[in-house]
C-alpha cells in the first residue's frame, strides 16, 4: 500500500484538492464515484489537482464508513472448463462497469471451501458468485452473515437460493429432438461427473426425452468433462454396446470433442457419417471446423449481466426475496451430426 | 459486509474471543493469519469459539494497521488467449497459498486502462501483477506510488522492471531448427499483433534463425492471435507465393490451429505430409488428437510461482532491486510437423 504525503508530512486529503479547486469534499469524493452524478467539466478540473497533488481515495478507508467495499467473491472450482474463464471475464467486465471488483477465489480441492469460506469474510465482500459447489452448511453460514449471493449455473433444489442458470433440461430436449427427428435410434451417453448437478440436469432431461419419443436402445458412461473422458467414454459405450451407437449425447463440449477425435482417431469413423456426437456449452474451439459441434451455447452475456444485477440489487436490498433466473440456451446446428 | 453482534448490540471483537478461550488477544489474531506460529490445539480450540460467537476478523480494518491489504491485482486485456485462465487460475492459487488474494482487472479496451489504474490505487492492493499492455508513463505512475509490479511475459527493454517471462526466442529458435534440419526449404510466418511484443520476439526469434541457417524463402504475414486470423494468414500466404511454402510458423497455438483447419478443410492439404504447421504456448487443445501441435510449452506453473515470489518479496522489501527471470519453454515434438 502506498499514499502520497503533502510536503508538510500529512496524506493528501479529499480536503485538500477540494480547497485547491473551490469546491466542496463531497464534490471530490462524488468524482471519484464510479456512476455518481457530477458534471464532465467539474470531474475534469476535480482530477486535474487530484493528479497534481498525488491525491487518491483510499477505498478500505471509505468501505469502513460506507460498510461496502465494492469488492464481491467469484468462486470457481479448480475443475476447469474452457467454458469458465469467459464467464469470469464477463462478470469482471459487468462488475467493473458497475463500479465493483471481483476478489478471485480458486478451489483446487473441494476441502478447500472452509478455509476459503472464512476468508471470503474477512475480506468483507459485499457479494458472493458461486460457481462451485457448496453444501448446506456453508449456505447457512452465509445466509447467516447476511451475504448475498447467487449461484451461478447450479440450482438447489429444496433451498430458496438466488441462482442464475442456463436451461439444461430443455436444451438436452431440444438435441435429443433433433437427433431422433434425423433417424438416430441408437444413442450412447456420456455424462459429467456424479456429483455435478448441471451433468445431472443435462444427462436427466436427455433421458427424459428419451424415454418419452420411445428410444429403445440407450446407454449411459460416466464421464468427469475432460477431453480424455470424451475419448475413453466413447471407447466404453462401444465396448459395452459391440458396436458405436448412432449417436453419442455428451454433458459438455469438451467431451464432445474428446469422442469426435477418438472417434476418428482411434476408430477410423467419420463424424457424422458414421457417428454423430453432440455437446452442450458452446466453448471456444466448439465453433472450429475440426469439430464444429451440434451444441447448446450457453448465453454468457445475459447470465453474467442477471448475476450482477441480482447481487447489487440486493446488496442494496436485503431484503430481496430469492429469485431463480433461467436462459434458454441458443441452439447450433452443427456438422458434428447427421441432421435432417 | 455483514458482522455479527454480540447480545448487548456491539460487535463480537477478538478480545471477546481471548476472554472466552482464557488467551491474549494477539494469540486470536495469529490463529487466524495464515502461515503464522501456532499450535494446532490452539488454533482448534480459539476456532471453536470464534464460530459460536460468530466472530470473523475485519480483514480491511486489519489492513488500515498493518498497511497490507493482502490483495493483489492482476490486469489482463480482453484479448483473450486461451491460454491466459490457465495463468489466472495458477496465479489465484499461488497466492492464495500465500494469504493473498486476486482482484481481477480486465480491460476491454485499451483506453480503460487509466481509470482501472485509479482503481487499483484506490482499493490499496500490495503489487499488481500486469498481463496487458501498460505505457511508460503509467509504469511512471505505478513506480511513484511504490506500488510493486511485475510484467508477466511482457519485457520493457529500456525499464528497470521486474518480469516473468517465457524465452521467446530459444524456443523460436529451436522450433526453426527442428523444422530446417527435417527438411523445410520454403517458410511462411503468421506473426501476432504489432503491439504484442511477445508477438515481436517471437517473430524476430524466428526471422534472425532463418537468416543465420541461409533460408531464403520467407514470408510474413500478420495475425492477431485468433484463430480466424491463422485461417486466413495462411490463405495469405498461399497468394502471396503462389503456392503454399514447406511450414508455417505462427505466432501462437490458436492461430496454428486455425490454420491447420484451413489447411484441411478450406484448401484440402494434407497436416502434416504437404504441409508443417507450428505453434507457439502449449495450450490445452495443442493436445488433442485433431491439432497434435509441434510447440514451445510456457512453464506456467514456475512462471506463475516466480510471479507471486517476486510480488511478495517486493511488498515486505521494496527496495529489492528490478529482476527478470526467463524461463526456457517446454519443446513439444507434435505430428502436425514432419520431423526428422
């Protein structure tokens, strides 16, 4: 931490540039104010001596007067999707124009949680966006500090929790809609890892809709969202099966993109010709010609814009009952499977 | 922010703790900073009585004392490689091993730049660690608040900074080798941004080898990083020469990957038997079976480590001297080259 001391030895104060420009400190501080009301010129001339005199707002100061430090907690857990880091940089983004910080926390093992639970309190957040798991106890602990939060891409059933999510059920539906629609009879399944509910979601609305259009011949692996077990997942369903499936249906891009390249690679099978294989994510690498997945992209923008909003509404409002937000995806048709 | 009164309407302090537990009230606050000297049955037992007061230490109004935030900044630019969350990530967790915390800065636009460094100032972080673009007057600035910082795999020939980097040139170098003694006469080079100086060394990496080996057929054309630009870099490329050339050196893996995609799928060339592409970062799709890449792997996890240590030696001794510590790249032999 630094500051700038005037050459009589005190910190520059708001006190003193608003003395130097003829104006009241709450003009000054209001200035400084991501989004406060004050005119261009003013701000202009305000900065202009602030610059000159080294003056700068201390914001921990000002957090212990205001009780907001305009900082709120991401968390992601250390299971990294190609798809998350968008996410992360779309919420700074929201955040930022917003006025507000995003404090990073990282969970290599899911143990870590308490530790990082204590000190997402100590660092007086005003705001927490929960992209990793978190278990009962730790949302009473956080009702019980009066921490507002929303989760990002995971619901609870049973809890009355903010949560901002994309449709997995329908956008399975829809793919599975579209697969049958096209011929495919036989289809292979590869699912995220058990104790994610988005894979849950996804892997049970597909077999819904399965179940529903009567597809007689479905079978299920388990996967853990990682481009090996895409691969392996594909190596599996055949080894169970005698043969590949028409179709294989999996929990995410990634994986998707593990058993297109298995499926060429180590089987010598033409996607589609011969296979077709869906995702769910719209990553990145979704999108290149290699793999040009059929997928349901998820719409960044929109679940980061409504998890901004829903944490500053309510750090504003704590009183706010919870709210669930729910994306329909965007559908993509693409090259990855035969579609009618 | 939230705290938790005790019944007679003050806030739970560390020295209710300390009277509870029958120990000094330093003896509470070393139970709960990270890494310092304390028994574990200690710690259990203020532990326990903390959570049933319900009293978490006020990490800000610490950091008013101690003049530590305990807070990082990382600013990254919207430019986004799909190689820079791996680095966010790591950076997070190497900290965070430390008692330190990310705050996340991500620029849009370069212009942005300015208000974010008025941010930075404000909410008072220890070090920034800088993965975007910044002027010598804003290096002015950041040295003048005494704010310690390090460029992560960008160098400033003319500045005494501290910076992290990859060896762009050895590994230019060492993939120009490969590539001349396993044959390659004709070369073409899709080069990053004009901005990028990884992108500048890393090009005339590449330009010097080829000159010092007597290659005489080089063309250059530029990219941006993405994987669009590798397409059409090596449609350039072919116009250019009127025929594709023996390898194609880019920049970065992504646009090596766009490439080879066009390569394939756009002109039906063969990777790698009527055409050598390489790349340069070692992301995680250079892996997969599609892209197999022959690239120069960064060290991002001792990239990331020597990045935390030098930010956190800074802040305890800030008159520790500029450093640069390069890091030789990892050479990854990939089939998307024909190598001897």
């Amino acid at each position: 931490m630094s500051d700038v001391r005037r050459r009589d030895g005190h910190r520059v104060t708001s006190y003193d540039v608003a003395r130097l420009v003829g104006v009241s400190q709450s003009a000054v501080s209001r200035c400084f104010k991501p989004g406060a009301s004050v005119s261009k010129k003013m701000r202009a001339r305000v900065m202009k001596v602030a610059d000159d005199l080294g003056y700068q707002p201390n914001a921990i100061a000002r957090s212990l007067i205001t009780r907001r430090s305009n900082m709120v907690a991401v968390v992601i857990s250390q299971q990294t999707n190609l798809y998350y880091p968008e996410v992360l940089v779309q919420l700074s983004q929201r955040f930022s124009e917003r006025g507000v910080r995003v404090l990073l926390f990282t969970l290599e093992h899911e143990s870590d949680i308490d530790v990082l639970y204590n000190q997402i309190f100590q660092y007086q957040v005003d705001g927490v966006v929960e992209a990793a798991r978190l278990s009962g106890e730790q949302i009473d602990l956080m009702e019980q500090r009066g921490i507002p939060f929303v989760f990002y891409n995971r619901s609870l059933k049973d809890r009355r929790v903010n949560a901002v999510c994309c449709d997995q059920i329908e956008g399975e539906r829809w793919l599975v809609n579209r697969l049958v629609e096209s011929g495919h009879e036989t289809f292979g399944l590869i699912s995220g890892p058990e104790d994610s509910s988005v894979s849950v979601e996804r892997t049970q609305g597909a077999l819904e809709r399965l179940k529903e259009l009567d597809v007689k011949s479905v079978t299920v692996v388990l996967g853990d969202y990682s481009y090996e077990s895409g691969a392996s997942g594909l190596l599996e369903l055949k080894n169970k099966l005698g043969k590949l499936p028409d179709a294989v249906v999996c929990a995410n891009d990634v994986m998707a993109i593990g058993c297109m390249d298995a499926a060429r690679y180590r089987l010598g099978v033409k996607v589609p010709d011969e296979l077709s294989v869906v995702g769910f994510d719209g990553v990145g690498p979704a999108q290149w010609q290699s793999y040009d997945l059929t997928t349901v992209r998820q719409p960044v923008r929109r679940m980061t814009e409504a998890a901004v909003s829903m944490i500053l509404e309510r750090v504003e409002e704590p009183e706010l009952p919870p709210e669930k937000r729910t994306f329909s995806g965007i559908l993509v048709d693409g090259g990855s499977a035969r579609l009618a």
